[in-house]
C-alpha cells in the first residue's frame, strides 16, 4: 500500500514538472512581432535638378514668362509619398506639390529666383526634409543675374532681449549665380518697413545699437559687381 502511494506521488510531481518545462519552455526562442509596415520614420530625400545655386536653362518654355522645370531627387527609404515646396524668393509665395514619385513637373515664371525642398512622408507620423536649393529660372538671354535675397539668420524673427542689451549682431548669408556679390546695405529702425541704412560692408555682420523698449526691424540688400540688386524679407526683434 505504501508503495503504491509513493508511486502515485511521484507520478503526480513528475507531470507538474513536465507541465511547468512546456509552459515555460521556448518562449526565448520564439520571433519577436514586427511592427506594422510603413511605421518606421523616412529617410530624407537627396535633391538632383534644379541644381543649387545655379541658373536652370532646360526647362519648356511655354510662354515669355513661363516655363515648364522637371524637379527631380533621389528615392529616400520607408517613403510613400514625397511633398515637394517651391519658393518664389521675389514674392515669398510658396507652392506645394505632392508626388508618389521622385520627380515633379511644374510651371513656374522666367527670369526669377526660386528655392525648393521635399519632403518624405509615409504612413506614419514622422516626416524628413531634404536640404533646401535655390536656383535661378531663366528668362530671356541676359549678362548678369541679380543676386538670391539674403538669409537672415539672426537674431530669429521677433526674438526678444534683456532690457541691459546695447548692441545687437545682425548676421546673413548672401548667395548669387554669377558669384559676384559686391556688398550688403543693411537697413534697420524701428519702423516696420525700414528705411534707413544702417551700413555697407562685404561682411554677412553688421552691429547695431539698441535701447530698451523698443522693436527693431531690419533688412538686407545684396549688391553685385553690375549693381543688381535683391531684397531679403524683413526681421524683427525686441528689446525689453
């Protein structure tokens, strides 16, 4: 009888053993889910045409003062559909395109400075952005070409500073097809359209002085060796 008993427990403790090794058993082997397809962020795309800083000559002309640019990057990776940007640097009007592709055909004015973007989108909530170019469309056969609108970059538009600030570092970037940029006006006051120049310099700085309680607003002109002349937009900062 006793045997018997032992037997039957040794039996019981056996199975729960065996029951415990497959419940446990091999979930360190078994793949882990993948997530759903189209989640991983995409990659920035790399622009092709219209080159930068250049002056695009192999569109279709339609008419004097349009014509037809193939904008064209290369594939970026987990990307579905590409959001490309146009600027009109003159106007300051922006464009969007969209596009399953990586190229674009658009229409946009002769004889005009633009710059343009894309942007890589999916199904997910994340997007990436290429660098950002600037070209000059061709127009009717010219010597000279004006220069691109200067960059402000700092300060940032409508930053604000201590009461204590005294002088504050305008900087910019300056660029232009004809790589001949003579010099930068630099216009700045406290009225919202400025007026007044500040100074002239070959440098992308200009120093200015400030007091406290007052807006400030500025901008560039950028000049070349033929006198073409460009505006930037206008910035503005504040002064506690």
């Amino acid at each position: 009888m006793k045997t018997s008993i032992k037997y039957i427990i040794a039996s019981l403790v056996l199975s729960l053993y065996l029951f415990n090794c497959s419940s446990s058993g091999g979930g360190d082997d078994a793949p882990e889910p993948k997530p759903p397809a189209g989640t991983d962020p995409p990659g920035a795309a790399a622009l092709v045409f219209p080159n930068e800083n250049s002056e695009c000559t192999e569109g279709s002309n339609l008419t004097s003062t349009q014509s037809t640019i193939v904008f064209n990057w290369n594939d970026a990776n987990n990307t579905d559909t590409y959001q490309l940007v146009v600027k009109n640097l003159e106007t300051q009007a922006v464009t969007n395109y969209t596009s399953t592709v990586s190229e674009k055909s658009v229409t946009i004015l002769r004889g005009t400075p633009y710059s343009w973007y894309v942007v890589s989108k999916n199904s997910g909530s994340k997007t990436a952005q290429s660098a950002t170019w600037k070209f000059y469309n061709a127009g009717e056969a010219v010597s000279s070409y004006a220069p691109f609108p200067a960059d402000l970059i700092s300060p940032i538009y409508d930053k604000t500073f201590s009461a204590s600030t005294t002088s504050v570092t305008l900087e910019w970037t300056g660029e232009d097809v004809d790589d001949d940029i003579k010099e930068y006006k630099v216009l700045f006051g406290t009225a919202s359209t400025p007026t007044n120049e500040q100074g002239i310099t070959a440098s992308s700085t200009l120093d200015v002085n400030v007091s406290s309680g007052n807006s400030y607003y500025w901008r560039v002109i950028s000049v070349d060796d033929q006198n073409n002349t460009s505006e930037s937009q206008i910035f503005k900062f504040n002064i506690e």
